[in-house]
C-alpha cells in the first residue's frame, strides 16, 4: 500500500472542503426560478417565461415557456439544473435563454416544427 504522501493529504482536504460548496450551489441553483426574455437573436426572436398551470411544462419543463418565432420550443429541466431542448438535446446549457440560442443555432435558419406531446 503506498505511503500517505503530503500531496494526497491535501489533495483529499481540497476535494472535501469543495464538495459542500459545489453541493449549496446545486441546490440554491434548482430553486432559481429562471428570469423572463424577449429577443431578437441572430434574426429569430426568442422569448421565455414562467408558465403557471397545466400543459406539459410543470412536468419536465419546469414552469417554463421558451418560443423560437413563436414557435414553442419543446424544454425540460434536467436534475443537476441544467437545460436541454428537444434541439439541443445533448448540449445542456445553464438557462433557458441559453438553450433557445442553442436551438437557433442548430436550426441554421430551418423553421421550428411543432413538437407532438404525448
């Protein structure tokens, strides 16, 4: 078994005295109810709000609405409080506003086609 070197020692107390930090963050950014948007970016107006009341989004949307063009662009809130769009699948962003210029991005000008709910 190698010898507990002094490097180890630190390395470990570093790690540990992160993990509650990193852990408070987590859990102070999972209740931060994102703000609302309306912009035009790179020619495509995106907008974004809370959304109170039926539909799919309480579910896997968080409360959140978010329209390309006035197109509903399909979210959900993944569990470390991340997004991701039906676009963007796996390219996780920080905010809605992120993720919708994500999916501006990736459309390439392409129209936003409605997303069928189940």
């Amino acid at each position: 078994m190698p010898e507990l070197t002094r490097r180890h020692a630190l390395a470990a107390a570093a790690a540990l005295a992160a993990t509650p930090a990193v852990a408070a963050k987590a859990t102070a950014h999972e209740h931060h109810s994102p703000d609302t948007f309306d912009e035009v970016y790179k020619g495509r107006r995106i907008q974004g709000r809370p959304q109170a009341g039926g539909g799919h989004h309480d579910h896997d949307g968080a409360g959140y609405a978010v329209f390309v063009d006035g197109m509903e662009l399909h979210m959900m809130r993944n569990a470390d409080g991340t997004w991701i769009s039906v676009v963007s699948h796996y390219d996780p962003v920080a905010t809605p506003r992120a993720a919708a210029r994500a999916a501006v991005d990736e459309l390439q000008g392409a129209a936003l086609l409605p997303f069928p709910a189940n």
